[in-house]
C-alpha cells in the first residue's frame, strides 16, 4: 500500500438534519460545547461553525419579541399622553378655541376716587 504525500483524506460530510440536531443537543443540553464535541467525534471548530452559521440563518427568537411587546405597548401609551399633555397646556396657556381673553379680576378699574 503506497499512499502519497500529496494525497489528503477527503473531508467528511453531514446531512443538513445531522448539523442542525447536533447544533440543537449543543445549544440545548447544557452540557459545554467542548464535552459534545468529544462525544460526537468532531472538530471544535465544525461544530463552532455550524452554531454560527445556524444562529445567522435562524429567525429572531420568539422570547425575544414577545418580551419587546410590552415596551413597544408603552412606548405608544407615553406617546399619547404627551399628546394629550401638550393640548391641555396649551389650552391652559391660550384658553379655549375661539374664547376672547379678558382681563384678569381686579385689573378692570383701579382702586382710586373718581
């Protein structure tokens, strides 16, 4: 048996269902990432690869949006009331629409002898 030097062993190669329940085991087990990849008999950085390129590619997840729901909820309610805020100060400041302004008490006549 001659092997060249030349020649090298061709990488081995997984199913796509494969890699993604392996990702799964890894991200889910709680067990360190370095104990599955003795387990399974693979390299550190094929399995590191995979969790990248599957975190990359999945979508955003669940927990994360339903918990932004709530601040976006908020976020609507306070702008709101600032709007509501900003009309009674201004009618405050102004009066109501289309009332004429009067003089404030006291101001009308002065307090001389006439």
């Amino acid at each position: 048996m001659c092997v060249s030097i030349s020649e090298k062993p061709k990488p081995k190669t997984y199913t796509a269902e494969f890699k993604a329940s392996v990702v799964k085991l890894a991200l889910e087990s709680g067990r360190p990432m370095s104990q599955t990849v003795r387990e399974l008999g693979l390299s550190k950085d094929t399995l590191y690869g995979w969790v990248r390129q599957h975190q990359g590619t999945r979508p955003p997840d669940a927990e994360k949006t339903a918990s932004a729901e709530p601040l976006y909820e908020g976020l609507k309610r306070l702008r709101r009331e600032v709007s509501i805020l900003k009309e009674e100060r201004d009618i405050l400041k102004n009066g109501p629409p289309g009332a004429q302004r009067s003089a404030p008490v006291g101001l009308e006549t002065r307090g001389g002898v006439d």
